[in-house]
C-alpha cells in the first residue's frame, strides 16, 4: 500500500520541509507572538527577519530527520518547555523495559502535544529510539502543522471520513502501524481520540480494533497482543493549563447537548497547554500486557486498569476530591494553605464551571479507587 500521504517525512525530504519552515508567514507570526506577544506593530516585520534568520542558523547543521528531532524539538522546544513550566519531571517503570526492543505505547489523553512529547523526552532522555507518534488530521490546521508533525516522527490518522471510507482507510492505517512495528520501530497512540476533559481515563475499544484490522486472520488477538507488547502509560498533571476551556466546553455539552468548536480552538488549547504552568509532571510506565483476550474490549480493560492504579495523584486531585464531594476523606493528603492556593484558581469562575473542573481533578481519585475495590 502506498503510505506517502500519512507517513512521516524522511531525510531526503527534510530539506525542502526546512525551507517552508522558514519561508511561512503564518508559523512566524506565531512564534513572534508566542515570544513576544506585546511587540509594537511597527517592529513586527524586523522581528520576523530575525526570527527566521535564527532559524537559518539553527537549521544549518540539521542534516536527518534525527537531527531535527534532537537538537531543536527536543533539544530547544520541549527543553524550554519543561524549564518554563513545570516544577518537576519524575517517571517509574522504564526498569520493566528494554532500549533495544519495540512496544506500542498507549497512554491516557490530557494534552494534545504534551502527552507525546513528554513522553518522548523521558524515553529519549533513557537511551529509548524514539516512538512514531499518531496525530489526527484535526490538528492539521494549515499544511505547515502538518509538515511540523511528520518532521517529527508523526503519522496522520485521517478522521471524519464516509463509513465506507473510513473502513478502507483504517485498513490501511493498520497496515502502515504493523510495518513500523515490524521495522522494530515503537509507537505512541492516545487510548482514545479525544481528550479526557473529565479526568475519566478509558481505552477506547476501536484502537486496538484498528490496530488488529490488518492481523485478525494471521494470529489470534492474545497472540497478537504478547507480539506488540503493548505498555500502558499514566501520564500525570500536577496542574492542567487547561482546565478552565475544559470546564467550560463541558458546560456547554451538558446544557446544550454540544459544543461547537470555534475556528482555531485546537491551537488555542495548543497554545494555552504549552505555555502555561503544569507543576509536577509524572510519567508511570507498566510492565507490556500479558494474559490471554477474547475481545478488544478486554484489552481495553486491562489497559485502563494499568492506567487508573499508575496514575500519579497530586495534592490538586486531593482537594478537588474532598471539595468536590464535600468531605475531608483525604485532608490528611494536604494542608489548608495548599487547599486556598489551588481554590482560588477558580474563584473568579461560575459555580458551575468551578465544579465541573474540581469533578475533573477528582476523578482520577474516583478511578483509583473503583480499581483497588
């Protein structure tokens, strides 16, 4: 099957992917706004010069996609990210792996470029290649996003398709996966397509249906499961930068039935994730699933248990329990001062959004606890 489409790029196309990096308005003007937000109108088009003269010298020894890779998303971007940012990066369970073998890693969903690139940083970080990592076509919201994603080791999965378009291109999505796992190359997929605006962490059934699409006839799912060595992964935020546009986009889903999503509101939340303050960060990686599966739903079950009893919970998710549900079952978790501190994030918020977000911080409490029963 020919992948040319939702492939990453490779080295012989790097080149001319660097020169439209430079040469886009539109990622310049973003980047000028995102460093200096308050720069006079006047001064915007020297500012632009400079940026991307930065970026011709930057791009001068970036001769691979590895390059790329290392020495500016993680080696610049990801690296003033975590700086800026968070107070903390702490992972378990790398011990339970092997640099030199290949898993599907499959992580709960907060974030949508944080949960990836956190995740490649500490598997980089530890002597781990690093993963393909699965992006959908949604996020493609100018041709330049898209080069950015499969410069990256990104591959895309097209969504709102006809049901009879949909099945033929998951066919071969699942094809294009299997022959990078059989390249004994990992990959990264979030364990549903959207995120988990309620902090409810659950495997979506599909995935792993998806992935199995071009197997099924070959081997049976257990056997199929033990060969791809699939490692569940908790991935924890102190704070969630975007808590607040969560909140209120749940508002509007449980008062009006929907929320229809403004033009650009994934880069908003792109944006608003990236720059603001996530506190603690912590990543759990489980040992690869074992045991024996009848249906993908099974498999999806095991996953969640691996995520929901690996998930790190904060003092914010404490608070937000014993808030949310008007008791005092974990203040012996926190103390009074940090309670006022994280409470008044949201005093200026309606009562309503206020409780939606503390439900949010909670419920990983809730899932925690539903699992150990």
């Amino acid at each position: 099957m020919n992948f040319d489409d939702i492939r990453p790029y490779n080295n012989d196309e790097l080149q001319g992917v660097l020169k439209k990096i430079i040469r886009d308005k539109w990622l310049i003007d973003g980047i000028r706004t995102t460093m200096m937000p308050h720069s006079s109108k006047s001064l915007k088009s020297l500012i632009n010069f400079y940026i991307r003269m930065y970026l011709r010298i930057r791009f001068l020894g970036i001769k691979t996609t590895d390059d790329f890779k290392r020495k500016i998303s993680l080696g610049v971007v990801v690296k003033d990210l975590i700086k800026n940012t968070t107070s903390n990066i702490t992972y378990t369970g790398l011990d339970y792996l092997d640099p030199e073998k290949r898993y599907v890693f499959i992580s709960n969903h907060r974030d949508i470029v944080l949960d990836p690139a956190l995740l490649v940083h500490v598997l980089s970080k530890n002597g781990f290649k690093i993963p393909y990592i699965a992006f959908g076509d949604n996020l493609i919201l100018k041709d330049i996003v898209g080069d950015l994603i499969r410069i990256n080791s990104g591959f895309i999965v097209k969504r709102n398709l006809t049901i009879r378009e949909q099945v033929k291109e998951s066919k071969r999505l699942s094809e294009f996966i299997n022959s990078i796992l059989d390249a004994n190359n990992s990959i990264w997929v979030a364990q549903r397509e959207g995120r988990a605006k309620d902090g409810i962490d659950t495997t979506n059934p599909a995935v792993i249906k998806m992935v199995y699409l071009a197997q099924r006839k070959k081997m049976s799912l257990t056997e199929f499961i033990r060969k791809l060595s699939v490692v569940p992964v908790s991935i924890s935020y102190e704070f969630d930068p975007t808590d607040e546009l969560k909140g209120w986009t749940l508002y509007r889903k449980r008062t009006y039935g929907n929320h229809i999503k403004r033009r650009f509101e994934d880069l908003i939340h792109i944006t608003r994730g990236m720059k603001g303050f996530k506190g603690n960060v912590n990543l759990s990686f489980s040992r690869p699933l074992e045991g024996e599966f009848n249906t993908v739903k099974e498999v999806a079950e095991a996953i969640d248990t691996k995520i929901q009893t690996g998930y790190k919970l904060w003092t914010t998710n404490y608070i937000a329990y014993d808030t949310f549900t008007k008791s005092e079952k974990y203040s012996n978790r926190y103390n009074k001062v940090e309670a006022q501190k994280f409470l008044k994030r949201y005093k200026r918020l309606p009562e309503y959004v206020r409780n939606i977000i503390l439900e949010s911080y909670a419920n990983p409490v809730m899932s925690f606890e539903k699992q150990i029963r």
